[in-house]
C-alpha cells in the first residue's frame, strides 16, 4: 500500500481526512456563508469568478473551461498534520479499488460515483438542466441525479432570492419552452413564467433527477450527487438583470446538435418537469434511521436527509453534548462536520470559524468500507453544544429500508 495512505489509514482506523477543495464559477456571486475568509473569495482573479463551492469527498474533476487546473474539484488525502503528505483520492480509489469504497461499488462503476459539495450563491442561478446518461454519453460524460439539503448551521441568511423554480407549468406544451429557448440570445427569455417556484425551507430537501429543470434559489445549499459535472442554462436573463452568456445554453451539447432547439427540448424529460405532483413526489424531510428515542438514549439521533434517488443518498448524524457512540454503515461514505467538536476513531474533529483558502481543516473525512461496516467512533467533546455532522454515500442497502 501506497506509505502515505497506510499512514492515513492507520492514523484514523480507516478514517481519511481531506482537504477543503474551494471551486469558482465565473457565473455565480458568492453569497460567503461556506466560511472561506471574506479576503480569500477571488483567489484565482476576477476572470476565473468568484469561490461560491466547496466540493467534498470528490474524485470528479470541475469542468469551468481552459483555464480550469488540473486538480480543480478534486479531494486530497492527508497524512500528516500540516499537508506535506497527500495523495489525492481519486488516485487512492484507482489504486486500491474495493479497498477504499468496497468491491460491489467498484465492480459496478470502477470509480467513487459521487461528490457532494456546499452551494452558496448570493442570487439564484438561471433554470438549468443537468443531462441524463443518455444525453451525457454523447459527450462522454455520465448523467446527473442530485439532491439538495438547507442546513441551518450554513444559512446565517438567506441570500437575495429564498425560492427554487423546479420544473414546468403543468400543461405547458414542448413549442412553448422551444419559443423561449428561441428567444434566448434577444433579452429575457421569460422562462420562469412557464415554471414554478417553491419557497426553501431549512433541514428540508429536494431531490432532483437529471432532465428536470431547476433554478436554485440563494439558499446555501448541501448537494449530494451522482460524479459528474454536466448542464446547460436555459434561462437568458436572471433576477437583478444578470445575464447568462449563450454558450452556456449549448454547454455539453454534442458539436453536430449546437443551433439545433429541438436537441434542447429534447434533454428534459417532460413527464418529470410537467407533474402537478412534484412537491409531493421531490420534496423530503429528515427521517430518523430507527426509533429516535432509542437512538436518543444512546446520545444520538442519525436521519436520513437524502434518500429519494437510488444512486445517491445521505445522513445526518447529531452526537449529543459529552457522550461517545458507534455508528455503523454498510457502505463507505464521506462527511463534513457542520457544528461543534470532538474525536472520530481518534483523530481531532471540529467545526471551522473561519478558513484561509488553502489551508487546512479537521472537519472533513472520508470513512473506507471496511471502517464503515465495523463501526466509527465518535466523540463529542463539548458540554454544551451538539456535534452535527453530514454524511453522503453513493449506493447504501440501508435505503431499502424505508419508504420512500
């Protein structure tokens, strides 16, 4: 085994601490809730954009155009306290395979499957779409399922715009949505009078399966979600009169398809957008994993917070002020600490004021297969405060077990 992993596996018993990736969009004002330093939001100069992600537990590279980094969107394993030692996980996972996410994962994608990441816009983004497989195959890409979750411990605000628009207006007819698209590069498009908005919630979510079009509102968002990193906007104009360049309306378009509207109306999948049921059928709230009085008794309380999508899910997981629990998964995950401070299998684990870009934290890890099924050990060091912590998963039998 590679020394640097060995060390970082022996150092947490199978718990991996990352590194904060930090990704600008050069389309997107920061809406600086995810705790980088009010100095530190244009790292990479104003053409690159400003920093509104964090990305966590990622073996998928951020596609932001040429001047994207090698690196850009792709977590580090650290070994050792001040960083010198790392290996990024996406090559631990290449070379160590069932070893590090378990072998009925790796036999099915030959990769990690998922990323999360913290979303924090000041303003909503345009209604965008994110492609399905088949779509995404024809620019060698894979589809995009995702989630999102409004923790309360990252929204001090609520930015400029508290409503997602998700999909369309039951009864809009596909010529409809074309026209708009037609109209795209002549001013306001008009898209959202054909859709509808939904206002945001805080520890709810919203599942979001690839051809549905959405426009997230400025709600610093938590987004587990399948590893890929395709869209294309579908709205020319946003609130405050920001405009969305064209280019982006044909982003991950296969070359012989560009100009051609009839494409784009064809990557929604219309049944989705049009339900007059979508709330119903989308929207979750937390659902404790057994009973929460048991659980309580124990010093903690473990929900699922994302579970409609079979490909991608997650948890939240509350310790109880001064206690110490096992908790047990059947499949490897990662997870970022959101509020207080203790230990996980030994290692320092806490919840960051304030971060420099480019340093480092303890508040992310990623927890291996065999650790996760023997059971981490977590331990809240305050008297006072609980320790709440998010944990996102790609496939888990668990999901199974609960309606849905």
């Amino acid at each position: 085994m590679n020394k640097f992993i060995e060390k970082a596996v022996d150092q947490g018993k199978g718990v991996l601490r990352l590194a904060p990736v930090w990704v600008p969009r050069s389309f997107c004002r920061p809406g600086k809730r995810i705790k980088l330093h009010p100095e530190d939001y244009y790292p990479l100069g104003l053409e690159r954009g400003a920093i509104d992600e964090r990305w966590l537990s990622s073996t998928t590279k951020a596609e932001n155009g040429p001047l994207t980094a090698e690196d850009e969107g792709l977590s580090y394993i650290v070994a050792d306290r001040n960083g010198k030692e790392k290996i990024l996980l996406l090559e631990a996972v290449e070379e160590y395979k069932g070893e590090i996410i378990g072998n009925e994962l790796w036999d099915k994608y030959n990769r990690w499957p998922m990323f999360s990441k913290f979303f924090d816009n000041l303003g909503p983004l345009p209604h965008h779409i994110h492609h399905d497989d088949k779509h995404a195959a024809l620019v060698g890409a894979a589809g995009k399922p995702e989630m999102y979750f409004f923790p309360s411990q990252m929204n001090n605000h609520t930015g400029e715009f508290g409503f997602t628009f998700f999909g369309l207006n039951p009864g809009t007819s596909k010529e409809e949505l074309k026209q708009r698209l037609i109209n795209f590069s002549r001013g306001d498009n008009q898209l959202l009078e054909i859709s509808r908005a939904f206002k945001l919630a805080l520890d709810t979510g919203w599942d979001v399966p690839p051809g549905v079009l959405h426009a997230p509102g400025s709600l610093c968002t938590y987004e587990p979600q399948f590893a890929s990193d395709v869209y294309a906007m579908y709205q020319s104009v946003l609130y405050g009169e920001h405009c969305v360049s064209e280019s982006l309306l044909w982003k991950n378009c296969p070359k012989d398809k560009i100009g051609d509207y009839d494409y784009l109306v064809e990557v929604v999948d219309w049944e989705l957008n049009v339900d007059a049921d979508f709330e119903r059928n989308r929207f979750m709230k937390p659902i404790p994993v057994r009973d929460a009085a048991e659980m309580s008794d124990e010093g903690y309380c473990e929900e699922w917070i994302c579970y409609k999508c079979d490909v991608v899910s997650a948890k939240r997981l509350t310790v109880l002020p001064g206690r110490t629990v096992c908790i047990k998964d059947p499949a490897a995950y990662g997870l970022i600490a959101l509020q207080g401070h203790g230990t996980i299998n030994g290692l320092p684990l806490s919840t960051p004021t304030l971060i420099r870009y480019g340093a480092l934290t303890d508040d992310e890890f990623f927890v291996i297969h065999d650790a996760a099924n023997k059971g981490v050990t977590i331990t809240n060091e305050s008297d006072n405060e609980p320790l709440v912590i998010l944990k996102h998963f790609s496939e888990n039998p668990y999901l199974n077990t609960i309606k849905r």
